[in-house]
C-alpha cells in the first residue's frame, strides 16, 4: 500500500489518493485534504464531513450523496456547490473514508 505524507503526517493511501485507513484521519488532515482539491472547510462542510465519519462508524460503508443528504438536511444541490463535480467522491476523500460505491 502506498504511503503518502500529507500536513506532515504519512498516511497509507489507494493508488487513487483515499485513506487506507480511516483510523488514520484527524480534523487537520482534512483540512489538509480538502485544500488539495480546492476546497475551503465552512461549518456546512463540516455537518457533511463529520455525518459521513458518524455514519461510517455505524454501517462500515462510505454513505451515499442521498443519505448524506437525508442525514444532514443539506439538499443535493448544495452539496453539489460545497463539493463541486464529484461531491460524493469529494466529501469521501476529505472525511478519509473508501470512495463509496458507485463512484466512478
């Protein structure tokens, strides 16, 4: 497994860049992680960021855009603005969670 340094720390990533290991995520790294594709955390990313890691926690798998959206009240298209292009795949990599099914 490749490992990667990221805000100083080395991590165990994929060959496409997700935590290995999720045990190994800690609030800076995201910032970190989400600064790397471009993204400033706000208090509404951070409601999607910490329900993805809650909902991992509890089901062992990477939750859907949809049930982030149930989860949080945050509706789709916001989340589309938050995360642009890829928000599923985006919010996975920052939360330092597997990218969910689905995703291509």
């Amino acid at each position: 497994m490749p490992v990667a340094t990221i805000n100083g720390s080395e991590v165990q990533v994929d060959d496409e860049g997700f935590l290995a290991n999720p045990d190994q995520w800690n609030e800076e790294l995201a910032e970190a992680l989400a600064s790397q594709i471009g993204i400033n955390l706000t208090a509404e990313h951070w409601k999607a960021v910490r329900f993805l890691r809650d909902d991992f926690k509890q089901t062992g798998e990477t939750p859907t855009i949809r049930r982030i959206s149930a989860g949080t009240g945050i509706d789709i298209k916001t989340l589309f603005v938050l995360f642009p292009k890829k928000p599923a795949k985006k919010m996975a990599y920052i939360a330092g969670l597997p990218k969910p099914r689905g995703c291509v």
